[in-house]
C-alpha cells in the first residue's frame, strides 16, 4: 500500500515537472534545424573548435605559399651545403662529438715540447693523483 502511494505521487510529480518545463522552454529544434545552425556558424568561421586551448577561427588561418616540392628543394639544398641542425637532443651529442674528434690545431712536435717544458718545472700531476682519481 505505501508502495503504490509512493509510486503515485513519483508518477504526479513527474508529470507535474513536465508540463512546468514545457511551457518554460521553447520547442525542441528537429536535427535538421540543428545541423543547419551549424553549418551556418562554420562557414561563419564563428563555431569554436572542440577540445581545450584551440584558438576559435577569428584570426585568419596561416597557410604556406610554397608548394611541398619547393619545401623539399629548400631542405636539400640546405643540407647538401651543411645548414641544417640536427633535429632533437641528438643533434648536441653530435656536436659535442665532433668538436671532440675534430684535429688538434697544434702539432705533435709542439705538443711534445710543452709536456717536456711542464716535466722540467714539475707542474705534471703523477698518475693516478690527480683530481679524478679515486679516494683511499
């Protein structure tokens, strides 16, 4: 018995709701009336694109004036004359490899002249004290 009552006054109150928001709001647009808004707001270029943090279409879109055979050319050309970076965090390892296997400016004579220079002052670490070497 409490059950039907509560069943009855659910199914007033439902209706009851229903009619209130009807006279409210305005009719329901038909799908078609909602994809022709739509449409109109995208040629508009008025309709906001989805997702966050996307710019709407009022600035004017930025289009390239070359052609991708042109870009292609470009690319090579740059990299036949030895202008393009590697791309990414390879392309510091790269340099920091080449700059290390790039030929010495001085000549072995030379070098060999200093070593011997700083062994008569006695300004050569031994080997195995210097800075880097292990502690005991």
């Amino acid at each position: 018995m409490k059950s039907i009552l509560a069943l009855g006054i659910a199914v007033a109150f439902a209706t009851g709701s229903g009619l209130a928001l009807a006279e409210n709001s305005q009719a329901p647009l038909s799908r078609a009336e909602v994809k022709s808004e739509t449409r109109a707001l995208e040629k508009s270029h008025k309709l906001t694109p989805a997702g966050e943090g996307i710019k709407p279409y009022d600035q004017p879109a930025r289009t390239s004036t070359k052609t991708k055979t042109d870009r292609k050319a470009e690319t090579l050309a740059a990299r036949k004359a030895g202008e393009l970076e590697p791309a990414g965090e390879a392309g510091d390892i790269k340099a920091e490899r080449a700059a290390m296997s790039a030929p010495s400016t001085t000549t072995k004579a030379a070098r060999k002249s200093e070593t011997r220079a700083a062994e008569k002052s006695r300004a050569l670490i031994p080997a195995g004290e210097g800075p880097d070497a292990p502690k005991k």
